[in-house]
C-alpha cells in the first residue's frame, strides 16, 4: 500500500487532469445527498481542464458489485442482470409447476364430478365450492414450500459451493412473510382455473354422466402445454449458448500469456528499488523472467485523454489506456512485437520511447508508426514498436487503444517461472521477499487465475443454467406424463380394441403420443425466435461473442422432442 504522496513520484502523470487513474473513496457525512453532492463536483474537470466532455461523480460503494457502476467498465449492468435473469426463470419454473396443477385438477375432473353435483345438489353455491377448491390448492402450496424450506436447507451447502457465496436461511419475519406471500400467490394461481372449472359444472349433465369435454377446455389444456414446453425449449437453447460462449472466452487468445505468471506486490523495501528485485528473481533457478508494473495487469488500471499526434483534430477527446513497466516487461508477460522493437537497455535509456498496440495505430490512422514522435502531454515521445493487441480486461470490453512506457518504479512485481517445480521456485522467491522485507506477509497470485476470475459470474451462470433448466424440463415432463397416462386411461377401452385386432405397443404408443408432439414442436416454433432474441441480447454484453447457428435449435429442438 503506498502512500498518495509516494504515488506521484512514481507515475507523474496522476497530477494531470487529462488523465483517469485510481478511483477515489470518498467518506461522506452521515445524511449527505448523494445526487447533490454529484452536482457539485459534477463541473470540476472542466473547471481545471476546459474537457467539456467529462464529469466526476461519486456513486454509492455499496451499488458497485451489483450494479457495476462506477469507473470506464460502467456501461455494463453489472451483475443485477444475472439476478434478475435467475429471478425470472424461477418464476418460469414455478408458472410451470403451476400449469401442471391446472391440466391434471382439470384432466382428473371426472373423478370429482359427482362430488360436484352433489354438493350442487343439496344446495352448495358456485362461490363455495370455488373457496374449497382455491383452499386445497392453497394447502397443496403450504406443504409444498415446507418441504420447499427443508430442501433448501438441504441443498443450501452445495449451492454455496458452485457459486462461492455463504448464504445461510434464517427464517425471521420477513423470510416468513415471503413464505406467506408465495404460498398465497401460488395456491391461488395454480387453483384458480381449476375451481372455476370444476365449480362451473351443471348438477345434471353430471348425475346423468354426459358431461362432454368442451372445446375451450381441449384448447385451454393444449395451450398450457405448449406454454410449459415453450419454457423449457427457451432455457435448453440458453443453456447451450451460454455453454458455448464460455468456451469460446476459455480458447480466445488474449494477445499475451497468462500461464506461470505470478504477481507480487511492491511493498516495504522493494517499493523503489522494483528492478534491483526483479535482477534477483532472475537468479533463482527456475525463474524464466522477471519485471515491474504500476498496471493491475488484470482489468483497467490506469488510462488518460494525453496523447497528441499529428492528424488530431483540436477538439477531439481520445482515451488510451496506459502501461507501464521495466525493460523486461513484455518479454515477461510473453507479449508480441509486431513492428519495431521493445524497450532494451541496449539503446540508452527509453524513457522519452513509446510503444503502441494495433489498436492504437489503428485509430490514430497511422502508417508506418515506427520513428513517429507524438506527444504525451506536450511532451515529444517516440514511437519505436507496435505490440500486438492484449485483452487483459474481460471479453465485455473491446481492445482499447493503449501504450506503454518505461516506468522507473512500479507498485507490482511480475515474475515468469517454469512450468515444473513450481513450488520449489516460488518458495525461493518468498525466501528472497522476506529478506527484503521481514515482518511482511508475503502473498502473490498467479495470472491466469486472476484473468479467469474475470468470468466468475459467467462460469456460475452457465453451471446454474444447466440445473434450472434441468428442473424446469422435469417438470414439463412429469406434467405431460401425467397428462400422457389420463388420455390412455379415458381411452382404455379403445387401446384394447386396437389391440385385439393387431396393434402392437409401438402403434400404440405412437398413437398416443404423436398429439403431444404436435405441441412440442408448435412449442419449438414459439421458443425458437424467443431464445434467438434473448440470447443474442445477452451476448450483446460481450465485445467478442459467438454467432448463434442453426445447429443450436436443431439439437435444441431433438433434444425436446427425444425427452
């Protein structure tokens, strides 16, 4: 941790106001407004730079992991989404389960008929057998969400595990509140077709047994069919897209290697004396390389609006992002040349040297960037390579335009070392930490874990997505099985007609399932541009995505119709 003061000693550039640097904490007092407290800073930018096109503000720290609100990455929405996006899909699932009461109260009517009609009878009113009914489906709820809670419980470790959170239930008021809330909804959700069907039946069509199956009815139970399996198809279609789109962000090449790097940071007595640090990493067998950086490396570090050139317009506002280190910086991080050279002690000293990545030529519209001067705060740098461009934030981000120069300090330590032996070199290198300096714990974390830690949220939404998925696919199932055997049930009589004259079960099962399949693939016809807009609105979030392909629907769609 370096002081504030210390810190601009090192990277001179944090006294400019064209730059973006470390973000600010700010302790407000107890009862400030935030909205006006961002209404007085809003303008001090342009006060100090004449930059128009900026403002500062200050956000809640408590909103920042949610919603991702704060600094250059602040288009994104941060990890609300996700919440909402599994919010929706167990209301999905529990609109589902819902569906299913609905179809098989409904479709086991006939055993409840002269029930009906006697309680008719004997002079029951419509609104008390709808009360009876809502009050079953209420009671079917409440001992559904207490098994509901203990599972919880049960499950509650397993869950922690996949998504690393340690979230225990509590019941208190408000979760018993909740509980009660959902209880209500569902029961009556789930009941209220079913009691007013079941309640709407004449006394005398009963008790003389020719109540007929209505046409409203038949559409009505198909319809929720196809709405269930709809569902179902749509989160079979994000799974797998979620699926691929995790591995395309694992095989994307970000442009430098992350394996066998560990980061350290500068503090104590290698906090200045960065290089004479990193001379004696390189000493220890096993150590492949070793430099400096004032970058995080992983995620936006540090970035200004500084950088001129010839062809600039006056008034316009480039953001770069910016990277700094030692000679052996790119060497260590295994970083491409792609024209010129890298900084080397070889030629003096490279302090008034820039290198840029392809995207930044790019942008600047430069040709033959190599032995160009631009300026750095009206400062003349030359240009002497082009690095091939590096993705060290996450795929949201496009690459951005970034240069980097030879810093004389940096407040990390970043050291290459060999893919064998790994803990025999590192604990040489905690050896040499502590004689540099004793009494500090020495702690370091390798690269690639940190670079892959940018996809925590992805990698727990794809394993989530399979298991709500999962769920709502074997709820469709047990309700379409459950309508599947009352239709073989009311049509006995005719399956062993069919069967005494010849029919085999094939011709049979075939028979009866071949309506159900009907509305599967009316289900698939539905899901299919559904999914297509939600996913590719998902993807959208990413700056390198995969397309969505044919292929996806087509095993989607065998996958519905094979369950």
């Amino acid at each position: 941790m370096w002081s504030w003061d210390y810190f601009k000693t090192v990277q001179d550039l944090l006294t400019s106001w064209n730059n973006i640097g470390p973000l600010n904490f700010v302790l407000l007092k107890k009862g400030t407004d935030n909205n006006a407290f961002n209404r007085k800073i809003a303008g001090i930018i342009t006060a100090h730079h004449g930059d128009t096109s900026r403002k500062a503000f200050a956000t809640r720290f408590s909103t920042v992991y949610l919603h991702n609100n704060i600094g250059t990455n602040s288009a994104g929405s941060g990890r609300i989404e996700y919440v909402k996006m599994f919010s929706l899909i167990a209301l999905f699932i529990l609109i589902i389960a819902c569906i299913n009461f609905m179809n098989l109260s409904t479709a086991r009517a006939s055993r409840r008929m002269k029930e009906v009609g006697i309680k008719k009878v004997v002079g029951a009113g419509r609104k008390q057998l709808i009360l009876q009914f809502l009050s079953e489906s209420v009671l079917f709820t409440l001992f559904a969400t207490v098994f509901a809670a203990v599972a919880a419980c049960l499950l509650l470790p397993a869950f922690n595990r996949i998504t690393g959170k340690e979230i225990s239930l509590h019941i208190d008021a408000q979760i018993t509140l909740s509980f009660i809330g959902i209880i209500l909804f569902t029961g009556l959700l789930a009941g209220s077709y079913p009691a007013l069907y079941l309640s709407g039946f004449k006394p005398l069509a009963i008790l003389k047994g020719k109540l007929n199956t209505s046409f409203a009815e038949v559409v009505s139970r198909k319809g929720l069919v196809v709405f269930q399996f709809t569902l179902s198809s749509v989160l079979i279609v994000a799974v797998i897209i979620i699926y691929q789109q995790i591995q395309f962000i694992q095989a994307v090449n970000p442009g430098f290697n992350k394996d066998n790097v560990i980061r350290i940071d500068a503090e104590g007595r290698i906090a200045g004396t960065e290089q004479t640090f990193a001379n004696e990493l390189k000493n220890i067998p096993g150590l492949v390389n070793a430099s400096y950086t004032f970058a995080n490396i992983i995620g936006h570090t540090f970035g200004d609006y500084g950088l001129d050139w010839t062809g600039k317009g006056p008034d316009e506002k480039v953001y770069f992002e910016v990277f700094g280190g030692g000679y052996d910086l790119i060497k260590t991080l295994g970083m491409n040349i792609v024209d010129g050279r890298g900084f080397s002690r070889d030629f003096g000293a490279d302090t008034a040297n820039i290198i840029l990545n392809e995207a930044a030529v790019k942008m600047m519209n430069l040709k033959n960037p190599v032995g160009k001067t631009v300026q750095l705060y009206e400062h003349p740098m030359q240009v002497i390579g082009v690095v091939k461009d590096f993705h060290f934030e996450s795929l949201h981000e496009a690459v951005k335009p970034s240069y980097i120069l030879l810093q004389p300090h940096g407040g990390k330590i970043v050291a290459r070392i060999g893919a064998t032996g790994q803990r025999k070199i590192i604990a040489a290198v905690q050896h040499l930490y502590e004689k540099y300096n004793p009494g500090f714990p020495f702690t370091f974390n390798f690269l690639n874990e940190a670079y892959q830690k940018q996809y925590d949220a992805e990698t727990r939404v794809a394993v989530l997505s399979r298991y709500f998925a999962g769920l709502a696919i074997i709820i469709s199932c047990l309700g379409l099985f459950g309508l599947a055997a009352f239709t073989a049930q009311k049509r006995r009589k005719e399956i062993g007609i069919r069967k005494v004259v010849g029919a085999s079960v094939g011709n049979i099962t075939t028979m009866l399932s071949k309506d159900f399949l009907k509305l599967i693939l009316l289900s698939l016809l539905i899901s299919f541009p559904v999914s297509w807009w939600l996913m590719n609105d998902w993807l959208r979030g990413f700056a390198y995505r995969i397309s969505i392909t044919p292929q996806v629907f087509v095993v989607a769609g065998l996958s519905v119709m094979l369950i």
